[in-house]
C-alpha cells in the first residue's frame, strides 16, 4: 500500500495534447518576435538607411519629377525607381536637370554602400533562419517557461532528452561542441540548442535557467559538471539539480553542500545491470530513499522455491517486498491480487530493499537448484 500510495504521489501529470499544440504554435510565434527582434537590433543601421533612401529619396525624387514635367509618379511607385537607380537600371529618360541627375549618379554608390552595411543580410536571413541557427536556439529558449536544461549532448544527453520530450517535457540543451548530427536530431525533437559553455552566465541565461524547473548536467566530464552545477545554484537557487557522476567519493558532500537533488554514477548504474545479466536477471540501479537502498528486479520463480505454490500476498508479507509485476505465458498482471498463487515459471517483478532482493534471488537460485 505504502509503495501504491508513493506511485500516485509521484504519477506525472501531462497537459492535454491539445493544449500542448496550442502552447506550441504560441510559443513559435514568440520565438519568432524574439528572433525578428535580435535581427533588427544587429541589422537596424542598414536597414533604416535603405528605408530612408528608397521611400525619402523616392518621395523627394518624385515631387522634383512632377515640378519639372507635370508628370505624376504614384508614392508606391517611387521607392521601386530608387531600387532601380541603385542596380543602375533605367527607368526613363535621363533627365539633363542637375537636381535629377544628381538621383542618377548617387544612387549606385549609395545601393553598394547600404548593402555593404548589410540590408541584403537580413532580407536574407529573415527569410532563412537556418543560416541564424545559434541565434533561434536562443530565441526559442526564450519563449520557455518551467522547462528542463540538460547540460551536454553526448551520448548519454541525447538519450536523456529523448525521454524528457516522450514524457512532455519541454527542453533546452547547452553544449559548447555538439557532435555532428546533434542538431538534426535536436531539430527533429523541437529541442532547442544553446552553443556555448555552460560554466559561463550568459550561457545560462540564454537557456532560461531562472524560468527552469530542473538542471541535467551530464557531460562525460566530473569537474565540467560541478563547476555549471555550481554556477547553476548560485544563478537559481531553488532549481532541481541532477548530476551525473563517474567518481562517487565526493558523491555525499557534493549533494549536501551543493543541495544537489540526486547524484547519479555511471558505474552504479551499470553495476547492478552487469551483475544481474551475469546471472540471467533483469535488475534495476539501486534507489537510496531516506538513507535506505531500494531495487527492482525481474526474475523467474524456480521450480522447488520458496516461492512455487505460495500466494503473492503470502511472499510480500513474509518477506518484506512488493510484487509488482505477475507473468504467466502471455498474462501479465500489474499490481496482482494477493490470493494469486505463484507457481514455477512464473515471472514476477519485485520491489524491495536492496539487500532482500539480494536474499530473495540467492534463495530462489539456491532452492531452485
């Protein structure tokens, strides 16, 4: 009961589909102004310029055309006779007053001189924000709210983002060098990229951490990691921390000192995976609750156990262990009832501390033998 009790305490509780879409287009939307905005503020000078030319230019052009002549060019007309002095391409007749001439003459030199600026620029990338990746990563990460950061897009890290957005979460990633194929695959996920190094501020900011609800550090390197979970704390200090760990020495002192929410090793993990695959069990990493160790564990009930014949709330209650999981042929029970009889070739799903899964396994092998 205490175990069912702590799952519906722990379920995670997704938005439905389709306010999720809904959050998606908005969110798109945002990032676009977002990035529209970063553009202008880089290209304003250039673009301004070119304005100021073609429509003032235009304008003026076109009122000194009609004193002359009495010829009346339309104001939508006007800038496009600008853009066509610029590429040197005649509209008419060049006129012999100096005061028109001189449009002739300076508008080419002009045209070369805004695009030299960078007009041209961001017509271009305005249309094609692919060539903007970096800066719509950052735009993107903007439009986040109560996201998760992950830290390194290695092996690991993609591995971990994938199962954040299966299970709904919105994330942004951080890596100063992401391996080929990275971004492709980030692309697909709708996962924003942050190219930079995370131990610096500004690399943080840009990924929103002040707006995050976790962080995920797990690059392949120790001390790269505890330098951005540090600096990570002291930017948020109520955000959840998981590290990931090759050395668990400081393990204790670092998720004490550094309020680190959980601290997982490589090793251990692997660890308890090894050892059961070298005994044919399936066997989870092993849980550390209020200074208690947990595991899970998968195995096949041997014939002449203790288990062969006993019924399942018989097996928890004498053994101080959950089943939580019943497999018979292509049966499958979750949560199976108590008065359930266990019999030889039975797979069961156990929850437990850790060293009575130990002794559960080692009694069932033993007896079974």
């Amino acid at each position: 009961m205490a175990l069912e009790r702590a799952r519906i305490r722990t379920r995670l509780i997704l938005p439905p589909r389709r306010k999720r879409r809904l959050a998606v287009i908005i969110r798109k939307a945002r990032a676009t102004w977002h990035d529209t905005a970063a553009l202008w503020r880089e290209f304003r000078s250039p673009v301004l310029l070119f304005l100021l030319v073609t429509v003032g230019g235009g304008f003026i052009y076109g009122e000194l055309y009609y004193l002359t002549y009495g010829e009346y060019y339309a104001l939508d007309v006007r800038p496009y006779i600008m853009l066509q002095l610029m590429i040197m391409e005649s509209p008419s007749e060049v006129p012999p007053e100096w005061y028109l001439i001189l449009f002739w003459y300076l508008l080419p030199p002009m045209g070369v001189f805004i695009l030299g600026l960078g007009a041209a620029d961001f017509l271009r990338l305005f249309f094609n924000r692919n060539e903007r990746r970096d800066a719509w990563g950052e735009a993107v990460a903007l439009s986040f709210r109560n996201h998760i950061i992950v830290f390194g897009a290695g092996h690991v890290g993609l591995r971990v983002i994938r199962e954040l957005v299966e299970m709904g979460f919105d994330v942004v990633v951080i890596d100063n060098s992401p391996d080929p194929g990275v971004d492709e695959e980030l692309d697909r996920l709708n996962v924003p990229l942050i190219v930079g190094d995370g131990r610096v501020t500004s690399t943080l900011e840009k990924a929103q951490l002040r707006a995050a609800q976790a962080f995920v550090a797990c690059t392949g390197n120790d001390h790269v990691n505890l330098e951005v979970i540090m600096k990570a704390r002291d930017l948020h200090p109520d955000v959840r921390i998981v590290l990931r760990t090759w050395d668990t020495q400081f393990a204790n002192q670092i998720e004490r000192f550094m309020n680190v929410q959980s601290i997982l090793s490589s090793s251990d993990l692997s660890a308890p995976a090894f050892a059961g695959a070298a005994v044919g069990i399936d066997i989870t990493q092993t849980l550390r609750v209020n200074g208690m160790e947990y595991s899970m564990v998968r195995l096949k009930v041997e014939p002449g156990s203790f288990m062969d014949g006993q019924t399942v709330g018989k097996l928890q209650t004498d053994n101080d262990m959950d089943i939580v999981l019943y497999g018979r042929g292509d049966e499958v029970d979750v949560q199976p009832p108590r008065e359930m009889v266990v019999h030889a070739g039975d797979t069961l799903v156990i929850f437990a501390r850790h060293e009575r899964i130990l002794s559960v396994i080692a009694r069932n092998r033993r007896e079974g033998r």
